[in-house]
C-alpha cells in the first residue's frame, strides 16, 4: 500500500477510482493499473502450480483424464485417470 501522500502518481489514483467503480456492480472486482498487473502476473507465473491433471467434464462431472508427469498428483496412490469427482 502506498506510505505517503508523495507516491501516489495518476495510475495510482485511477486504480483506486475503477476499483471503487467496479466494486460496486461486482465486490470481487477490481482493476489493475498497467505496472500492478505486470508484477502479479510476474507473481503468478511464479508460484502457480497446478494439480498435476488433465481434467475434464463429462456428464456434469469433473474427471481426470490424465495425471501430468512430475505433477503433484501423480504421487497420490487414491487417484487414477478417469476417477469421477461431482462438483
């Protein structure tokens, strides 16, 4: 968050304004100024891991059609492709 009054700069002041805008039709909205956006995709790019699967839907069911090699799941003894989880 910003410490003081001197580093707020223009994107920092339409950030909050069309945060505040879209938090008022959606509370889980928000907007990223250019340089915010930038550093958490950065961020994301960098801890994201996925769950080592391919999944799937089928029948209004989620399925994993494959486990990824060197994914997380792939050391899970209870989980094999085509096991059916309902959401």
């Amino acid at each position: 968050m910003l410490k003081n009054l001197a580093d707020i700069d223009t994107d920092d002041v339409t950030e909050m304004f069309l945060t505040s805008l879209a938090n008022l039709y959606d509370p889980h909205s928000s907007y990223f100024s250019p340089r915010v956006s930038r550093i958490s995709v950065f961020q994301m790019r960098l801890s994201l891991v996925g769950i080592g699967a391919l999944l799937g839907f089928e029948d209004n069911e989620c399925v994993v059609k494959e486990l990824i090699p060197g994914g997380p799941l792939i050391w899970a003894s209870n989980c094999i492709p085509m096991t059916r989880s309902s959401p």
